[in-house]
C-alpha cells in the first residue's frame, strides 16, 4: 500500500474465509478519498468509502456509468463483465424509463407470486440432499443449484439448456489474465442466445419473466428486443453470482456461529431481518464493481475529482460505517432496521432484489426447518474457498444432521 497522498496498488485479492479485506478496511479509515490502482484498466480511480458519500457518488447526476463505455476503465476482471448495452451502465433518464419497465416484473407482489415455485425448486433439492444422506454438500445440492434454477425456471428456459448457461455465465465471472478471450466468447454467445429466446417469447408469450417483461408499458413505452436481451442476461448472471455465493455465506456463518442458528431457529419470524444483517456484514466480493466517471469537477470529502476521473465506490465499506451502524463489524441480530447497500443504492440499485431475498430465505429457511442439528461435518479450517472469480464464497459445506 502506498502512502496517503499516492495511488495505493490494489489487487484486493483478499479471500480468507469471510474475514474483511485488511486494504478496504485500511481504505475507509482514511480521512479523504484514496487514488487507487486496479488489476486492470488504464487509469486509477478514486474510491469512496462511506456510506453517506457513496449515497451521494450513486445518485448525483454529476457522475455518470454512461460515461465509462469506450474507455478502458478501471476494473477487477480482464474482460468487462458488464455490456455495453446494459442497465448498469445507463444514466437516467434512459436507465430510468427501462428500470421502471423492468421492474414491473419484479414487484413485491409479483415475486410473492413466484416464491411456491421457487420452494418447490429448493425441496427438490433437498429432498436429494436428505436421500444422500450425511455428510452431503450445501454447496453442491442447494447453493450452486437453486438461484440459478430458480432464475432460469422464471424466465421460462428449457431445463436441457441450463447446464450450457450456467457453465457460459461461469466463464465470464473467472478473474484471471488467461481467460479474457473465454470471456469474451461466453458474453457473445450468452447475447446471441437471449436475443433468440427474446424474438421467440415476443411471438409466443408464456408465465415466465421475459414475456412478463415483453408486455410491460408506461403508456406507449415498452421495452425493445435488444434491451430485453440484455436484461435476460443480466439476470442469468445474477442467478449465478450473487444468490449462490450469498446462500453459502450465509449458511457458513450460521454453522460457524452457533448463537446465529439459534437465534433463528428459537425465532423463526426474524428469517428477513436475520438475512438483512447478514448480508450487511458479508464481504461478498473482492474489491470493488463498475466505476462511473466525473463529468465535471466535484468536490468531495476533502478531494478535489476532476471531470474525467474514474470513481468507485465501495458498498462494502459503506456497509460497515461505524457513523450509520454502531459497532458495524458486529453481527447483531438485534440491530435497528437500516437498509444497507448489498443490492446497491440510487439508479443501480438491483432492481431483482425482492426476487434475491426470497431465495435467500426460502434457502436458507427451509434448510434449517427441515435438518435440525445442522452442523459442519469438517471443521471450518478446512473449507476452502473460492480464489477464481471476483465473489467470496466457500467452495463446498460438508454438513451432517
């Protein structure tokens, strides 16, 4: 690590278990805005810590994710993950028009209407696990399986293509040098592939969420074809990135901190507000995500960022201000409710969060009611962990009952 007024190398490779990254805790106790260094992209970029100010980089038109397209932006992965069509990259009032779209999709009632589908998925699940018998893998039977299951069954894709999606989604999640063209090659073919199944929903409609998405209107705006494709794979990704780690996170925690599962097992009511904390606490990637550029001078917590600079922010940090949460590095199943930033905050906060949440808790719930005495099988020391892509996670949870 450089010294304050320098640009810090940040490979924020940091992967031991779900303990926080020593370089993003040195980070946010800064008293202004470091200059850092990313793996990869020609330029460094400034990185915001807390939570007040990544509300302010999130929702301040003066910066823009628009604005990264064409540049080589600073970034943790050889190959940009994200398109350069995709709303993550758009600024309103266009990334406006098609979130509101999008999110008619994903309403709180409109998910209540998915979660029996979505339990099913995870009973079949376990209903394998408990056949196998223990010690068996929570990883390989329910994490792994059911977000992705869950996001591919909404969309309404044939079960014969799952296997091929899920293994093109891998490949573009992968962090090393060697897999950009890989990368590259699955962001292609996934694209291809949703603008064929989009073309052939808009013809036949069915229940599933891309003709849900087809048929959304406000007045005589719809969404086309190619953000409809883009769309699909945004959430193909996130069915395999954020669910699935999360699931795993969260059960290692509860199997590693004996005071966790009780107190969900003695309050199965708190479920929400169990899953909320956790996922404040959980270091759930490595470093940081997508930048946004400066489009004109801004002064910010004591730094001067010109137009032009590369701005991340760290949702991570801003999840553990010690000014928003008392003790933030505590797991307190008790704390006052305050929305914490995991799913994002302002234009791209992720519009599929009540979707994420009821997979987690229908994971996470229907494992503990249904295997009580649920404990490591192997003791945690001995787990290992991902090392490959930009998520944390542990690899496999032998478990017993």
């Amino acid at each position: 690590m450089a010294a304050d007024n320098e640009t810090d190398i940040c490979p924020f490779d940091f992967s031991e278990a779900l303990e926080f990254d020593p370089a993003l805790a040195d980070l946010m106790r800064r008293d202004s805005p470091a200059r850092i260094r990313l793996p990869y992209g020609a330029a460094d970029a400034w990185l915001i810590t807390g939570f007040d100010s990544v509300k302010q980089v999130t929702t301040d038109p003066r910066f823009s994710r628009a604005g990264i397209i064409g540049h080589d932006y600073p970034r943790m992965t050889p190959e940009p993950i994200v398109s350069p069509e995709s709303i993550n990259v758009m600024d309103p009032p266009h990334s406006s028009r098609v979130r509101h779209l999008a999110s008619q999709a994903f309403t709180q009632q409109q998910v209540d209407g998915m979660r029996h589908r979505i339990v099913r998925l995870a009973d079949h699940l376990l209903d394998d696990m408990e056949r196998e018998g223990p010690p068996a893998d929570v990883v390989t039977h329910l994490s792994n399986k059911l977000p992705q299951h869950a996001v591919l069954d909404l969309l309404g894709i044939e079960r014969e293509e799952w296997p091929r999606i899920e293994e093109s989604v891998h490949r573009l999640l992968v962090v090393g040098a060697g897999s950009k063209e890989a990368a590259a090659t699955a962001k292609a073919e996934l694209t291809e592939y949703f603008a064929d199944l989009v073309r052939r929903r808009r013809d036949v409609p069915g229940p599933d969420l891309i003709s849900a998405m087809a048929a959304a209107r406000e007045g005589e705006e719809q969404l086309d074809d190619r953000e409809l494709a883009v769309m699909t794979l945004t959430l193909a990704l996130s069915g395999q990135d954020t669910a699935t780690c999360q699931i795993s996170n969260i059960v290692y925690l509860l199997l590693t901190r004996p005071e966790l599962l009780r107190h969900l097992t003695d309050r199965p009511g708190s479920l929400t507000d169990v899953v909320h904390e956790l996922l404040r606490c959980i270091p759930f990637r490595k470093g940081v995500g997508i930048p946004r550029v400066a489009l004109e001078d801004v002064e910010l917590d004591g730094a001067r960022i010109r137009a032009g600079d590369f701005v991340h922010v760290s949702y991570l940090t801003a999840n553990r201000d010690p000014e928003r949460y008392p003790d933030p590095h505590v797991i307190d199943l008790d704390r006052p409710s305050a929305p914490h930033m995991t799913f994002g905050w302002g234009g791209h906060r992720c519009i599929a969060m009540p979707l994420a949440m009821a997979e987690l808790e229908v994971a996470v719930g229907r494992l503990v009611e249904r295997f009580p005495g649920l404990r490591l099988a192997v003791p945690p020391e001995r787990l290992r962990w991902d090392t490959e892509t930009i998520r944390r996670f542990p690899l496999e949870l032998p478990v017993t009952w």
